[in-house]
C-alpha cells in the first residue's frame, strides 16, 4: 500500500485521472476496476472514479509496487490490460503467434507498449507464468523476427532451454518457414530461385542486390513457385534456404518483380493502381523437421501449421482462393 496527501496542484482533479498520472503503467481498465473494488481510497474510504480530489485528501493505493515504477521498455507490459496476441500454438516452451500487419515485434523508440514481444510479456505475466520480478526470471524472447508491415507465424520462447535449442534449429535449418507474397507481373519460368548477393545499407535502411559477389555482400538463396497469376498479378509461394534482411521484397524487385504494395522496393504508380499501401508479404506455414535431437522441443518434430486468414489471397486471387482450402 501506497498514501499520498494531495496538496493545493492537485486540488481540484477527477481521482481517475489523477490516478492515470501518478500511476502511468497502470492499465486504465484495471484503474477503474480498483476504484470500483475500493482498492483505491480517499479519506479511509471508497470513492467515485469522477470525485473531485480536494487539499488535504488522503489516498491509499492498494496496487502492487510494480506499477509505480518508472516507465521504461523492460516494463511496458504492466500498461497491457488485454493481451491481443493471435495464438496459432502453445505449450509449456514455446508460443507460435500469427503476426498481423502493421505491429512491430520488439519495442523501439517509437513504439514501446504495442509491440508483439511486449504483448507476450503481459501475456504470460498475466498468466503467472513469468515475472521480471521472480529471481533469476527469464525473459520471454523471439526466435525469429518480421518486419512491420510483414505478417506471419513468429516463435516465441518461454523458457532458456528452448530458446537455445530453436535458434540452434534455426540456424541448421531444422525447419521450413514459407512465405506468401503477391508480385507484379509473372515469374518466367514460374517456379526456379532466385541466387544473388545481399548488401546491406544501413543509413538507408534497406540493401540492395548483386549478381556476383562484393565485399561485404551475403549470398542470398529464395526457391519460389508461382501458384497462381491473375490481372497481371502473381501469387508466388517462397522457401528462404537464407534469411537476409528484406531478401524476398529486394530479390524480386531486383528481377523486374516487385511485391506489390511494397513503398521501398516496390513501384509507387502499381501500389496505387491496386491500391496496396504495404508489401503484400506473409509467413504462412511453418514446419519442424529436426535431424538432430530437439530436447525438450522433441515433441514438435514433424508438425505443421498453416495460416489461412491472409487479405491479399481473396483480394487479388478470388479463384485460387476458393480452392485453398484448410485441407490442402
């Protein structure tokens, strides 16, 4: 239990709102719950969310202690009343998410609170399964990440085993992850890779492609199969055999192909004429198929999930559409 007196500059204020400033990683739901169970008292007793506080009131907060820490990305889950996380699979280890378009995965200094990872975080806190404030906790972690305005399945780790066996899965490619992407016009032949060298510039926050090896560049392999062309449109299936930054968006671009709604690589004047205005990208499928021993990840060895739920496969390919059932 927290008291405060008020004094004359706060004097005059609604308790609610006075509550939001003094205590901002308190979720404005869950302040308004406290007022109405009485964990939140003036003058020894309950009181309305919209009294009008008055100098010499005295508050008592009866709200954990972690709420009156100061803001900061490691405890920006506090501020999540309810969680909004797509759960595609979960277990004691892992989490495997569908990430929506337009949400980030880590806080940065432009979003802290609506990240995925944050989400996560209050997620499972909210669910007694984890909390920075245990001794020796550990923090929930992504094994992989997606850029903003790319959707997908991401991988979420629970507990430290199983983040250092999935990355290692990761990195010897012990799983499949498939990509979605609509691109302009259509891939000749229809199914093939794409082979090249990526380099990376980090001032424009975006790389570019090369046919032949530069100093610096990172070899870059997309096997692709085109499952459907509509409208001058192309609905294109990709397996990255390597994860460079921006590899599919770049590639294609790099062939005459770019992914449509694409505002980095992509064409202005296409984006508009279909009006798309983020890369029609997606991580649809993912697939376990471990070589080597997964440990306490064991049990997801040879199992698959799929997101079907993708609004570019309806909006441009209602034909295949119809025929991509959850079955296939």
């Amino acid at each position: 239990m927290k008291e405060f007196t008020i004094g004359k500059n706060d004097a005059g204020q609604r308790l609610d709102r006075w509550l939001a400033k003094t205590v901002p990683l308190l979720p404005a739901p869950l302040a308004q719950k406290y007022i109405r169970l009485k964990r939140v008292k003036r003058n020894g007793k309950g009181s309305k969310r919209d009294v009008r506080l008055e100098v010499g009131d005295v508050l008592q907060l009866y709200i954990n202690d972690e709420f009156f820490q100061t803001p900061n990305r490691e405890n920006a889950f506090l501020s999540v009343f309810k969680p909004q996380l797509d759960i595609v699979y979960e277990d004691e280890h892992i989490l495997l998410l569908n990430k929506r378009p337009g949400m980030v995965v880590h806080p940065d200094d432009q979003e802290r609170v609506n990240t995925l990872l944050t989400h996560i975080q209050a997620y499972l806190y909210q669910k007694k399964e984890w909390s920075p404030y245990w001794e020796n906790s550990f923090a929930p972690a992504l094994c992989n990440r997606i850029d903003r305005n790319t959707g997908g399945i991401v991988i979420a780790a629970k507990t430290a085993e199983a983040l250092r066996i999935m990355n290692q899965k990761i990195k010897d490619r012990e799983l499949t992850k498939l990509y979605l992407c609509v691109i302009r016009g259509e891939m000749r032949p229809r199914k093939g890779e794409l082979k090249g060298f990526i380099l990376k510039d980090e001032n424009k926050a975006q790389v570019k492609v090369y046919d032949h090896p530069v100093p610096g560049g990172k070899t870059a392999l997309t096997l692709y199969n085109t499952l459907a062309t509509e409208g001058g449109l192309s609905l294109v299936e990709c397996d990255l055999i390597t994860g460079r930054t921006h590899q599919i968006r770049a590639q294609f671009a790099a062939a005459g192909h770019p992914l449509l709604g694409d505002g980095k690589y992509g064409r202005e004047r296409d984006n508009r004429q279909f009006g798309r205005s983020y890369q029609a990208l997606y991580s649809y499928k993912l697939r376990f198929e471990f070589t080597t021993d997964g440990g306490c990840l064991s049990h997801l060895n040879g199992m698959e999930w799929t997101v079907r739920d993708i609004d570019f496969v309806p909006q441009y390919f209602p034909q295949f559409s119809t025929q991509w059932s959850p079955q296939d």
